[in-house]
C-alpha cells in the first residue's frame, strides 16, 4: 500500500500505526486495501484494548 493514500496521524503527520490509541480510546489496527471517495484507505480500529488484541492475533 502506498503511504500516500493512507490517512495521516493528526499528531504526528505520518500515518497511523497499529496500536495507536486515539482521543476516544481506540486502537488502529490496520489500513484496509480498499480506498473509499476521498482516496484514502479505509482503516481498521478496536473499540478497546482487548478488542485490538484480538484482533492483531487473529491476523
């Protein structure tokens, strides 16, 4: 996947990366290989923790 269509961290300005925890608490997990109208990948969060934990062992 290229960088440039990935959604970039308003923190840091790069994109995000897997376990990143936002202002609401959830977790990145992944950019998806599907790119929605804005041209950006879709992307993958975990409501919580336990969820992103799942869901990274999973894959």
């Amino acid at each position: 996947m290229e960088d440039q269509f990935k959604r970039p961290n308003k923190l840091t300005g790069m994109p995000y990366e897997s376990g990143f925890e936002d202002e609401d608490g959830r977790f990145f997990v992944k950019y998806v290989n599907k790119q929605g109208n804005d041209g950006y990948y879709y992307e993958e969060w975990a409501k919580d923790k336990e969820t992103f934990l799942k869901k990274i062992n999973k894959s």
